[in-house]
C-alpha cells in the first residue's frame, strides 16, 4: 500500500514506520511526508529515509477545509491509499475524511477513550491513574473517536516523572503503530 504520513512535530512515530518499512516487517511505501510547522523535525527524519517532504502551512490558508483541500490535492497525486497521521496537531474536516473514507489512521497517547484531546499524558497523570497507554484509531469527525484498531497498555510507577511517563508511551507507540498498520492492510 502507498502511504503518506502527515506530521507536526518530531515525528519519532514517522521514524519508527519508516525503519518497520526499512526492515522488511511493514509491507508499504510512505510516497510522502506532510508536515504543517516550517521548522518541524519530522521534515529531516524524512530526508533520512529518502522520502519526499511537503510542507503545507496552515497559515498560508483560510480555512481548515482549504487546509484539508490542498493535503488532498498532495495525496491524490503521490496516489496515496492510505493516511498516517502521526502528531498532525490541526483538526481535520470533514472534506478529508470523505476523501479517503476509513483511509486516515491516527494514534493517541492515552488508552481511548479515556483523556481525548491534547495533554493527554498530563491528563492521565495529574488524574493518577495507575495504567495508561495509548492508541491506533480510525480518523473520526470527532477527535479521538474513531474505530480503534490496537493499543498498548502502559503502567504508570510511582516514582515517575512526566517525562518518564511520556518516554515510556512512545516506546510503545512506535512498537504498536507499524504493526497496526500491517494488520490494517491485511484486512483492506
Ligand atoms: C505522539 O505522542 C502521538 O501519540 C501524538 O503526538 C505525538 C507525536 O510524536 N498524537 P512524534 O511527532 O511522532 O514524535
């Protein structure tokens, strides 16, 4: 399958799919990377692997829809099946959803549905819950609500930090997110 992966941030979890692909263990192709901040390091992560980077600002545009109009115009032609978004921190309208219907993956650093929406590592926490995680879902219109197709569970010690919660998450995210992937693809 021909993947695009759209990121905002670091994008360690694009990293992780890339080397899954690189390894032989995901049979994809990522055909090109969408990325939103100028300065965002998940553009050089892209470079690493050799993979086309995009960068569409979303200051350059009105609306979200006009956002969403012009990623899809990047996705048709690379002929992308199927969308990674991997930290895309912009929501996402209902253009884009339509354009690629249960195409559009997304994960979420807590075990959904608990502590939708940003900070969700914060959220889990501050509230003090002893197990946390997180979550590969399907794009819904409603932020972190989606089908879910896999999750890891995470525990929560009790002498961690933030940071060291959020160390442990990812490591996880980058186990579960290229499997969930391949197990998506083989039910497609
Ligand atoms: C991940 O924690 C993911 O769950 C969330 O945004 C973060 C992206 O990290 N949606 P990275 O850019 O892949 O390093």
């Amino acid at each position: 399958k021909v993947l695009a992966v759209l990121a905002s941030g670091s994008g360690s979890n694009l990293e992780a799919i890339a080397q899954a692909i690189h390894d032989g263990k995901l049979q994809a192709k990522i055909a090109v990377v969408i990325y939103n901040e100028p300065d965002a390091f998940a553009r050089q992560r892209a470079e690493k692997f050799g993979i086309p980077a995009i960068l569409v600002n979303h200051r350059d545009y009105k609306s979200r829809k006009a956002l969403d109009l012009a990623i899809i115009d990047i996705l048709k032609q690379y002929h992308v099946e199927l969308v990674i978004m991997a930290g895309w921190m912009r929501i996402v309208t209902q253009i884009l959803i339509d354009a690629f219907p249960e195409r559009i993956l997304n994960i979420h650093p807590s075990l959904l549905p608990s502590f939708k929406g940003i900070h969700s590592i914060e959220q889990a926490f501050n509230y003090g819950v002893k197990i946390t995680g997180c979550t590969v879902h399907l794009l819904s219109l409603e932020v972190d609500s989606g089908k879910i197709i896999k999750q890891a569970a995470v525990p929560v010690l009790p002498e961690d930090s933030l940071a060291d919660l959020q160390k442990r998450i990812q490591v996880q995210e980058h186990i579960i997110y290229p499997e969930a992937i391949a197990e998506y693809i083989s039910t497609l």
